[in-house]
C-alpha cells in the first residue's frame, strides 16, 4: 500500500482549514486534532510495514523449504548450494524484520511470545544437533543410539530445553548449522563452514543420513509454520489490537523498539559482545559468515521504521512526527543515523574477520566505531519521547 509522504502535508491543510473555520475559543483543539491525524497516520503505516515485511519473510522462508525438499529428495552438490543460497535469500527479509522486535508485538509478547525464540535463537551449541570436529555423536541427529524421535513437536520442545539459550534445536541458525557445518576455519581464510553434501548421502561422509534429512527438512517447515503465524497475526488479531491502543503507547512501541535494537540488541549484543571476545562463535550467523548481512540488515530495519518506508510502503513516518515537534533534534536524528549507516556499512566483510584481532587493529576500530555510532543513534531517538509528549 503506496501512503505518500505528501499526505502528511494534506493532512496539515486539512488541519488548517479546520482551524480556519473554528472560533479562537476551539483553535487548540483544532491543534490537537492536526496532530492526531499525523500520528494515527504514522501509526498505520507502521503496521502496513510491519505486515509487508513480515509477508516477505514468509515468502522468502517458503522458497527456503521449497529448495530444502529438493535437496532431500534428490542430495547432489548443486540443490545443496541452491538449498544454502535460499537460506541466504531468506535471511534478506527476515533481518529487517529484527526492528519490530522489543515493541510488544506477536513475535515475542503475549500467547506467541515463543515465536521469536523458535525462528532466530543464538548463539546455537551446535553439538546439541550434530556431530563437530572430536565428537561424531554429538546431538540430537546421533545421541544415544539415534534413538531420539525426529518430529516436529520433539525438534520444538528440545528449543532451549534445560533453561538453556544455546540449546537451539529449530530455527534459521539451526538450519544454517545443518547447511554449513561448523565454521573451524581461520578468519583470515574469509571461508565459512566446510560441511559436505554428501553428509546427506547414503554411505556418505558422515552417519544418520537420513535422520539429518529428516531433521532439515522438518525445521524448514518449522519456520515456515512459525512465520506463518506471525504473518495471520498481524493480518488479522494483533493489528486491530496495535492499532486500538492509545497513541502514546502505540507510538512508544515503535520508538522504544527501534532505540533498543539500535543501542543494546545490535550495538552490544551482536556486535560489541564479539569484538570484546574475538570469537566467532558469539556471531549471529557464524557458520555461513553472513553476520555482516545480518548488522546491515538490522540496521536497515531500523531505518525503514524511522523513516516509515518499506519496498511499496511508504507514508507519515517517526521522522516526520520528531521534525514537527522538534526540528533541532529531527536534524540531530538525521546526522546520527546517516554517520550509523556509514559505519555499519564501513566494517569488513566477513565479521569474523572484522573482530579476530580486537578492537585496538584497525578492521576491530571499524566495528567499535559502529557500535558507538548505533549506540548514540538509539540513545538520542529516547530523547524524542519527551518531544512527542510520550511518557
């Protein structure tokens, strides 16, 4: 759905017509009518965003399963590189959706607040699946004889079982430690994991060949299922539910997501977190080396939230309510997220050769620039709530 960032302009004229024809007694409630009609626009072009997004993602994961079933049903070398290059598609979408997190939506709030824990849990103890290097009867694949049953509401109960975070059994890390393999080469090599398609292969390189199919082909539809019930939720109970709730708060769910995304969940805990460590296990996505996809994506979710723009989407915006309320600090925003965007996209490729030598080398100062970069991002963004009068 096309919103035009010119409606913000003819809702302005709408208002000052109304004003126009109002007594001086009803001229700030006039006034107060302007600025609802901006915010309840801006409101609902989140959720269009939100919806699109979260379409995409559905799609992309749907294609992912698509090429996982291909693979499965016929294991050569080439559907297994189409099978990883649609996991790689896959991750396009789904990463800008990471700006909807924190903001008390259906991802993880409420009856499905689960969601978000079986779609995109890290960092993954990758022994809880399958075999790694010293160990062929890590996991669930080989443990104890192989005598654990491979079902769909097994591989979901196994999802940090134990109270455990890196006890990740489903999802998109999951699925890409099953694609990949563990990553034990050096940074310097720039190469991800090394597992061989035939590990899927009667007789092949590794055993349980076809409880490792089994296992791959249920999580891909694991995530489809999952973000199938994100996308029913926001296209039919939540979003009459989003867009019920008062403006204040609906308004401090947007702001307030994008802010903690920005300034802890991206800048600390996905980026600062591993560069502190050195180690490319503390990566979002560590065995593909597509974590310098995931920052910019999550960052460019960020932006899209801001600035109230996604593929076709587009209408009244964050930014548009901040610079109406406060135009210094709307420009102030603006500098912030283009030296954010600048620095995040300035770190080397791939991340775990940006962080192997510290913060003090100068690929490491690349990233601590970007975490700074975010952190003042999101720290300032908190500072329009008393601006638009957010409590």
């Amino acid at each position: 759905m096309k919103r035009p960032i010119s409606r913000l302009y003819a809702i302005s004229a709408l208002a000052l017509v109304l004003s126009a024809c109002s007594s001086d007694d009803n001229s700030t409630p006039d006034i107060d009518k302007e600025k609802l009609l901006l915010r309840a626009e801006a409101i609902e072009n989140y959720a269009d965003i939100v919806q699109a997004n979260y379409v995409d993602a559905l799609t992309d994961a749907q294609a992912l399963q698509t090429a996982i079933d291909t693979f499965v049903a016929d294991p050569t070398e080439a559907n297994f590189e189409a099978a990883k290059t649609a996991w790689l598609a896959s991750r396009e979408s789904y990463g800008t959706t990471e700006a909807f997190r924190f903001a008390n939506g259906p991802i993880d709030s409420g009856d499905t607040e689960d969601l978000e824990g079986l779609l995109n849990s890290w960092p993954m103890d990758e022994a809880y699946v399958d075999y790694v290097e010293g160990d062929a009867d890590a996991g669930l694949i080989n443990h104890d004889n192989a005598t654990f049953e491979i079902t769909k509401e097994n591989l979901v109960v196994k999802n940090g079982e134990g109270d455990t975070e890196e006890n990740v059994s489903v999802g998109y890390h999951a699925i890409e430690f099953l694609l990949w393999g563990q990553d034990n080469t050096d940074p310097s090599e720039k190469l991800s994991g090394q597992r061989p398609y035939t590990d899927y292969v009667d007789g092949g390189t590794a055993a349980n060949q076809d409880r490792r199919r089994t296992y791959l082909q249920l999580t891909a539809e694991l995530l489809v299922d999952d973000l199938q019930e994100v996308v029913d939720a926001w296209s039919t109970s939540y979003r009459a539910t989003f867009l019920a709730l008062s403006e204040e708060e609906a308004l401090n769910n947007i702001l307030g997501s994008i802010a903690e995304l920005s300034s802890s969940e991206l800048a600390v805990e996905r980026m600062a977190v591993a560069l502190k460590n050195q180690d490319q296990e503390d990566e979002h996505s560590c065995f593909s080396d597509n974590t310098h996809r995931d920052i910019r994506l999550n960052f460019e979710g960020i932006k899209n939230v801001y600035t109230g723009s996604y593929g076709t989407v587009s209408g009244v915006s964050l930014a548009d309510l901040i610079k109406e309320a406060d135009a210094d600090l709307a420009s102030e925003l603006d500098i912030l997220l283009a030296a954010a965007e600048t620095a995040v996209n300035g770190t080397a490729i791939p991340f775990d050769f940006a962080i192997a030598q510290g913060k003090t080398s100068v690929e490491g100062a690349k990233v601590q620039a970007a975490v700074v970069a975010l952190t003042d991002f999101g720290n300032k963004l908190l500072e329009a709530k008393q601006a638009l009068e957010i409590d």
